[in-house]
C-alpha cells in the first residue's frame, strides 16, 4: 500500500499563472519530492504545515510537508509525488478541484489533541494546578501585579520563542534516521573513550533507565559508563541495572558506593563527561563531541547548548543557547550547566570534585577545569535535555556559589567580594580598586545647552567616585546659550572645554579630546546622557583596572525605561544591533542577560571606559569612520590585541537619543552610511559572527528569538 499522502487545498487563477496549494506527506516520514509532468522549471516552495505536524505525531517531514506552486496556466495538470522508494501521480483539471486522498479535519483534529494530551500529562497536570496556584499568589503577594505579569510573561517566551515554538523548531534540528546511520558507520582518526560518570543521582534515580537507553543509543559507540548506586533502593530499579549491566560490559554499576571521585578515578577514557541521572542525551552527542576533539588536539575542555524536557519527555522548552567560551559571564553563574567533555590530563590537573559543595559541585570544578584548560569550545547545538518536574519545588543546597567564586578569585590572583546578584543563583564581584586613579572623561558637544547641563548635573551631583576630569569638546556650535554655559562650568576646577574646528567626525573629535586628558583611565560619553547609578565609575574602573579587560560598557534606557544598549551584537543588520533593544527596563532578558556582567563584542561609545594604555595602543578610533559604526570597530580593535570587553547592568543610564530616530534621508548622509558600511566589512568581514551570541539565534532581529 502506497504511504504517501496529499491533498489539493486551494487553486487560484493569478493573470497567466495558476496557484496550486495543498500538501503531501509519506507515512513513512520520507521527504516526498513534487514535479509536474512536461514542465521542467516549476516554482514550488515550502510551507510549513503544523496541522499535519501533529496529525502525524510531530514527526519531522510532516511540518515542512505543505507547498506553493506556481506554474503557467494550463487546464489539466498531472503532478507526480516521489519518494526514494514510492511514487504517486495526482491529474485534475485546474477549473475542477480533484478527490485527493485526503485526511480528515476530524481525524487531523483528533490526532492533534491526543499528541498534546494524555492521560498521564492530565493526571500530572491536575496535581500540579494547586502547587502552581499557591506558587502564583505567593509571587503575586510578594512582588506585585507588574512583577507577576512579566514573569509570566517571560515563561510563555520560554516556550514559544517564535511563531511555530521552540519544540517544533527543536524536532526539526534533530538527526535524521539516515543521518545517523552515516555516524555510526563513520571512522575517526582519533576514536578516544569516552567516560560518562553521573555525578548526581536525582529522586532515588527514578530516571536512570531513560538516561542509560540514550547512552545506548549513541552513533559513536566508544565510551564506557559508570554510576554509583548506593542510595537507589527500589528493588526494580536495582535489577533493570544490573541486566544492563550483564548485557552491556561497558556499564559498571556500584551499589557500595555514591563517592563519584572513587569512579572518577577507575575511569579508562581519554575524555569525561559528568551527567545528571535525570536527564537525557542526544543521540549525535557524543558524535558531535568526538567530531571537535578530531578537529583540534589542543581542545580539552567542550559544553554544549541544552534544553528542559518535561517529565513524559513529550515537549522541549526553554533552551539554554549559550555563548562560547565567556569567563566574566561564568563568574555570575553556571551557564555551562550540563554536558561537557574535559581530558583526563586536565581533571588530573585540575583536582576532582569537592563534595562538600553539594549541588553545586560541578561549578566549582568546571572552574577548576576551565582555569586550566589549554583550549576551551562551545558547540552551539542542543544536545542534552534536562528533565524537569513541574509537579515538584526544586530545593535548592545551601548557596555555595558566593565561597566558589571567590576561591575560584584566588587562585587566579584576583582580590574581590562576591554577592548574590540581581536575579535568584547569580552572583555579582565587587574587585577591589586598587590605588586612586584619574578618571577622564570626555563629552563631545554641539549647541544643546539643556541636555549638556542634565549631563554634566548628573555627574557633578550623583557620582561618589571624586578622582575625575571632564573635557567637552566643543564641536562648531552658534548658540550664545551654549557659550554662556561654557563660561559657567569652567570655573569648575575638574571641568575644561577645548575647541574641535574641523567638521563632524566623531571619532575625530574624540581623538582630540583624548589628546586633552590626564587618567589613567578614559570615559567616552554622549551629551545625551544622564547618570542613574551613583557608583558608575567605580562599577565600570573595577573591571577596567583588570590586565585582561580592554573596555567596560553600560546598560542604557530611553527616558520610557525601555532597554536602548545593553551590548552590541555583531551581525544583526547585516553589520551589528544593540542587545535586547526596546525591552522593559526591568526585564531579565534571554537566560537573564539584562541581570548579569558578560563578556561581549563591543559595546557602544555613547558610555565606555578604556584604559589609556589600550586606548593608545590600538590608536585610538578609526577616523575613516566618521559617523557610524566606529564604536563596533573600536571595541573589535581591542579585542584583536587579545583584550575583553565587558558589559555591566550596574551601570545604569538614560540615554536621550531619539527612539522614533529614521535612517539618513539625504543622499549625501546615505552614500556616507553606505561607505562606512563597506569600510567596516572589508576590515572585519572575518569578524562579523559574533563568539558572544548563538549561532541558534536571529540576526533580523535583536530579541534573541530562533533562527529560522
């Protein structure tokens, strides 16, 4: 009997063309290829259909199974429908639709619900309402109707990050049959041994046997696994471990032990991975893992991107897309979380786990490791999925993160206190500022008396860091009012307004006034901005201060308290965007980025901190770029000396640039854009993908929504 399936939606006459919508599936979840007959050139494109997604239990091809074809017009029409094994021939007459083989609505829609829903996700589902209902009035009491109306907010992004979710976007990311097939039988030069140890045994290991079956099912088969099973007491449980165990020798089980370290230490493999015994792995994992330590030798420390799975595993959500390698951002939290693959040699090195920080154990040997590593990756796919029990209140260990961090500070040799940060298992560093240094900083100003004197009053009256300068680089202006005010602000010791002659070039006028300063360290700074946060200096000059950190940048706000910058994110545009743009200012961001310091590419010159040294040393900005773009290069500059770049949320500020602001509108202003466009692409055309952001996500938009 023939699987594949179709069925003619809709024909439409469009001048001499027809329109042919409809859709075609093969049951056997095969790509189905479509031709007509005596035309060679047809225009066919892909439409997603969810409709029969679900109607075929979301299996991969049903979703892109739907098309649009166009042709020229023609009164009978003979499509052919072709699998690799199949094939099936649909002919009508374009002015009479035909009687497919078609399914159903009733059983389309009968097929949909019963994959959203069964009896067992009903069961856990009403269990659930009255623990969930408590959680809500709890938060609400505490927080407040808008704080309540956010978070829910923030939860239903988790799940739907575009318009089809982000399990329909997972299943289509999966390997296929055929593909795994080609790993299974592929032949690395290097084949090392993988040691999978689970480091933490959940609920009595309730979960393990799932676990263990997608270890089973791996495509590269050289690794072995070991789980220490003492507390495991269901008696079941103990001997579906122990067939494993007797089918498979590469399983080792101990039931006298739940000391990880002692099975840390009979591990045969080049390479370990520590796992939770609730979760579950890819079946390409372990694959994708190998297929990076073949393509470089020094790589010995890997993480991946990873998702939650609910506890029937019939839905994937909130998918943590991490950035590569980030140690500013690792030193906030544990975002590498779960699936690494670290060298034996290192973990040697590096020391085994300290049980005595509890859960959190694994972020103080991932710091361990990561501090020793010769080189680290991040492979940005989603090859882990951690369960989760929505039924259950996570309880959490004692909070060890604030004692890990700082010995993690110690030993690489910096001084500093750490603190929980701005959202729940996130932490915040306070280095400590060494010496008293001069700060400079330097504002660019044309006639805008008003918004100059916000500045400068926001400066003068907010900031408690003293050891300050401000130049204002005076740029062509005609207004007396700005003159007078020149005149009034100069009789302030620490202030001094120097002449800029030449026309606009801000990277020009900034030059100039650098040339002007006497700090250590430089602050670039827009005249339309006002200072919120009174420790600003101090919060941007502890990281600035750091051997390693070439520039510091700021969060800033239009006047409605929505986000204008909280980092630059390369390749949005075509060239760069700002993070997060047009978010409420209170809002966590994806994986709570608007809450925590991090690395980035650059961040914008409207509020920057640089040391005088770096400022020197990559000469300065680039004067080629008068207008645009010049903040991106400079940052970019600093960082291919090996420097980082760090964004900071405590560094809070207004900025006044125009939200409704449009693009150039002369022809002058637009061939000048134009240019600086090309300028920077020819010079980082290398350069454009951006380490700090994820290949998973979209560059048309600046939302960290899905690449689609």
């Amino acid at each position: 009997m023939n699987s594949i399936r179709y069925c003619i939606d809709d024909i439409e006459k469009k001048g001499t063309d027809i329109i042919i919508v409809g859709w075609a599936y093969s049951e056997k979840d095969k790509k189905v290829n479509i031709n007509i007959k005596d035309m060679d050139n047809i225009d066919i494109k892909v439409v997603q259909r969810v409709d029969i997604f679900h109607a075929y239990h979301q299996r991969q091809e049903a979703l892109n199974s739907g098309f649009k074809i166009k042709i020229p017009f023609t009164k009978k029409v003979t499509m052919i429908f072709t699998t690799d094994d199949e094939k099936l021939v649909c002919k009508f007459n374009t002015k009479r639709k035909p009687k497919p083989q078609r399914i159903s609505k009733i059983k389309i829609l009968t097929l949909h619900i019963l994959s959203i829903i069964n009896p067992i996700r009903i069961i856990r589902l009403l269990i659930g309402i009255p623990y969930k209902f408590v959680r809500f009035i709890k938060f609400l009491n505490k927080n407040g109707i808008k704080k309540t109306l956010l978070k829910i907010h923030s939860k239903i992004n988790k799940r739907k990050l575009d318009g089809i979710g982000y399990d329909n976007w997972f299943r289509r990311q999966l390997i296929t049959p055929k593909g795994a097939e080609i790993q299974k039988r592929f032949q690395f030069k290097y084949s090392p041994t993988i040691s999978l140890v689970i480091s933490e045994i959940s609920e009595e290991g309730r979960y393990i046997d799932k676990l263990i079956e997608s270890i089973l099912k791996q495509t590269y088969i050289n690794w072995e696994l070991f789980i220490p099973a003492k507390d495991i007491q269901e008696k079941k449980l103990i001997e579906k471990l122990k067939n494993y165990s007797n089918k498979e020798n590469k399983i080792n089980i101990d039931f006298e032990t739940d000391n990880v370290n002692e099975l840390l230490k009979k591990t045969t493999g080049d390479f370990i991975s520590l796992l939770n015994s609730n979760d579950l792995l890819t079946i390409d994992a372990l694959f994708e893992m190998v297929k990076v330590i073949n393509e470089n030798s020094k790589i010995d420390f890997i993480y991946s991107d990873e998702d939650k799975i609910n506890e029937d595993e019939s839905e994937y959500f909130d998918p943590n897309f991490k950035p590569d390698w980030s140690p500013d951002t690792f030193r906030c939290y544990n975002y590498i979380n779960n699936l690494t693959a670290f060298s034996k040699k290192l973990l040697n090195k590096a020391g085994y786990l300290n049980n005595k920080y509890g859960k959190d154990k694994e972020y103080d040997i991932y710091l361990r490791l990561t501090e020793q590593a010769n080189e680290i990756y991040h492979i940005p796919r989603v090859l882990y999925h951690n369960r989760i029990n929505e039924t259950k209140e996570e309880v959490l260990d004692t909070n060890y993160g604030k004692e890990i961090i700082e010995e993690h500070l110690k030993r690489i040799g910096l001084e500093g206190k750490v603190s929980n940060g701005l959202i729940a298992k996130t932490y915040k560093i306070n280095y400590k500022i060494n010496g008293n240094p001069k700060v400079s900083i330097i504002i660019p100003n044309k006639d805008e008396v008003d918004t100059l004197r916000t500045c400068i009053n926001s400066i003068l009256n907010k900031s408690t860091y003293n050891n300050y300068e401000i130049i204002i680089v005076e740029n062509n202006s005609i207004s007396k009012e700005i003159f007078n005010y020149y005149e009034e602000i100069k009789k302030i010791d620490n202030i001094k307004v120097v002449k800029w002659k030449n026309g606009f070039n801000y990277s020009a006028i900034n030059n100039f006034g650098f040339k002007e300063t006497k700090g250590d360290y430089i602050i670039l700074l827009n005249n339309d901005i006002e200072v919120i946060s009174e420790n600003w200096i101090e919060e941007m000059l502890m990281y600035a201060q750091r051997e390693d950190v070439g520039i510091v940048g700021a969060k800033l706000y239009y006047p409605d308290n929505t986000i204008q910058h909280a980092g630059v994110i390369l390749g949005i545009g075509g060239v760069a965007g700002h993070s997060h743009a047009n978010f409420q200012r209170d809002d966590n961001g994806f994986a709570g980025r608007l809450k925590i310091v991090q690395n980035l590419s650059a961040v914008t010159a409207a509020c920057l901190m640089i040391k005088r040294s770096v400022y020197e040393e990559v000469n300065g900005l680039n004067e080629d770029l008068a207008v645009a773009f010049n903040d991106i290069d400079f940052c970019l500059k600093v960082r291919k000396k090996g420097y980082l770049i760090v964004f900071s949320p405590y560094v809070e500020m207004y900025h006044y640039e125009s939200k409704s602001r449009g693009k150039d509108d002369t022809k002058e202003k637009s061939a000048r854009f134009e240019s600086e466009i090309k300028t920077f692409h020819n010079k980082w055309g290398l350069w454009i993908r951006d380490p700090y952001y994820n290949d998973n996500l979209t560059l048309d938009k600046e939302d960290f929504s899905l690449r689609i």
